[in-house]
C-alpha cells in the first residue's frame, strides 16, 4: 500500500496516530519537502518516529516516482505531506501515476491551513477561492490574482492568500549550465505581501484601470506559524500589514470581506489598533 499521509501544522506529534501507525510499519518513509515546512526538522520527525525519513525534493516526486514507487505492490510505503495530502497541497498527479502502476493507495488526512485559518475567526464558510501570491522579481510581476480577490470580495466574501515559497531554487544562469547550484531557502512575508498587493492598485491607477477591489483601509488577517506553539496573529489595515511583525515563517494572508459583528470581535483580539475595530463593531450593530 502506498500511503500519503498529513503531518498537520506544527511538529512531529501533529500526526495522527493512525498515520504515526502506518509509518512505523512502512519499508520505507519519504517527506514531501519542497511546497512546505514544519517548524521542526527532519531529525526531529526520524527521533518521534523512530524511523529514517528521505527527502522528496520536487525532482524525486515529479520525476524520480519510480523510485517511491519501488515494493508498493508488496510493501507499504509511506510518503509525508505537511498539512494534508490534499489541502494547500494536491498530490493528484502522484496518485494518478501510482494507479497506472497497479498500486493500491490510502490517504490519512490531518489538519492544514484551508481549514486551520479558521482560528483567526472568519468564518470558514464565507471564504472564495483561495490565491496565491508569488514573489516579485524586477521583471516578473504578475498580477493575475488581484481578479480573484476583486470576486471574492464583490461576493462579501473573505480570500485566503497563501504566500510563496522558494526551496531549492536555481538561478537562471545555474539552470541552463544544469549545475545543481541552489538558492537559500526564501519565504515571502505578510509584510511583503500586502506591500506587492498595494502596489497592484497604483500600478492600476496609472493604467486607468478598475481598482476598487480593495484598498489600503481594507481590513485583513496576518497569521504566522498556524498549529505551533509559535503561532501568531495580527489583524489590521492593509498598509498596517506592511509594517506588522509576525516573525518567522510560514506567513499568510486573508483579505477581509462582508464580516459579521461576531467576526469583527475575533479580529479585535489581534487587532494592531483596537479602536479601528471598535468603530467596525458599532456601525454593524
């Protein structure tokens, strides 16, 4: 049997015992370990197993299966995802091409941000479709997701921003002379975020565009390390986002829509200037 298995949020123990059990019986146990992190390392997931862990970098998953493939049909083999198999993450294609290999395959589901973002108070069920926000680069910056945000919010809906993520990255120059030469891990940050997502409404302005999707008054939710011990959030103005500190990484973001009195009084708890909810609260009384 082959098994993907969710790691939850936090660390080692954040795996549920059914899927502690099934990795304490495989042959063999793989980490997925390039669309995210725990808070702990490797050595800490191998020491709470007792178990070797390999790493799956995006080359062994996308194009090296065969080899996580390898005594499926007779052994179990267990591959770790952080959250959910198939939550912020879908392994979809692996599990396709494991099926046109014969092989039999269980999914051990646990927590992951799509439903954990629930802890800053807005309710799960008033969100839109998630995007995703990538790093700017001096020549590349895209743009696409500002549409998404713009429907969700036309609806009154909330949009959760999943912030990108850089492991074992290459550099263009290292990439077409094939040396396997990688970039430090790079994690993109609330404050980051929100200062691309403000800088879309005046690249918008200039062009004479629609940039009434949000603006820098827009209420939204930083949250940092969701399931650690470790966790934190802050709720504000977008432009309060872009100076907001919430410490290491894994950061995202939610950009606020229609939000009931109960939601407002959530928020406040993490709110960076209380008296901007207290004013959201008594003009929705």
């Amino acid at each position: 049997m082959l098994y993907f298995i969710g790691l939850g949020l936090g660390d080692a123990k954040d795996i549920t015992v059914k899927g502690l059990e099934a990795v304490r019986r495989a042959k063999r146990v793989y980490l997925e370990a390039y669309t995210s992190v725990l808070s702990v390392g490797k050595d800490a997931l191998e020491k709470y197993y007792g178990r070797e862990v390999i790493l799956a970098d995006r080359d062994l998953v996308e194009q090296g299966a065969d080899e996580i493939f390898q005594d499926a049909k007779s052994e179990d083999i267990a591959f770790l995802v952080v959250g959910d198999p198939f939550g912020a993450t879908t392994h979809t294609d692996l599990v396709l091409r494991a099926r046109e290999e014969g092989l039999d395959y269980k999914v051990i589901h646990n927590a992951s941000i799509m439903n954990a973002i629930g802890c800053c108070g807005l309710q799960l069920y008033n969100y839109g479709e998630t995007v995703s926000i990538v790093f700017w680069t001096d020549t590349w910056k895209p743009e696409s997701y500002y549409d998404k945000i713009a429907a969700n919010r036309a609806r009154g809906l909330h949009t959760l921003c999943l912030l990108d993520i850089k492991m074992k990255e290459q550099t263009i120059e290292n990439l077409i002379k094939g040396r396997k030469i990688y970039e430090p891990p790079r994690f993109l940050t609330v404050p980051q975020a929100a200062t691309q997502l403000l800088e879309i409404l005046d690249n918008r302005k200039e062009r004479g565009e629609d940039c009434a999707a949000y603006s820098e008054d827009t209420i939204c939710v930083g949250v940092a390390r969701v399931g650690s011990d470790t966790q934190q959030l802050a709720a504000g103005t977008l432009r309060e986002m872009t100076s907001v500190d919430l410490g290491d990484p894994l950061h995202s973001l939610v950009i606020a829509g229609h939000m009931h009195p109960l939601e407002l009084q959530m928020l406040r708890q993490f709110a960076v200037t209380p008296a901007t909810f207290d004013t959201l609260i008594a003009e929705s009384r």
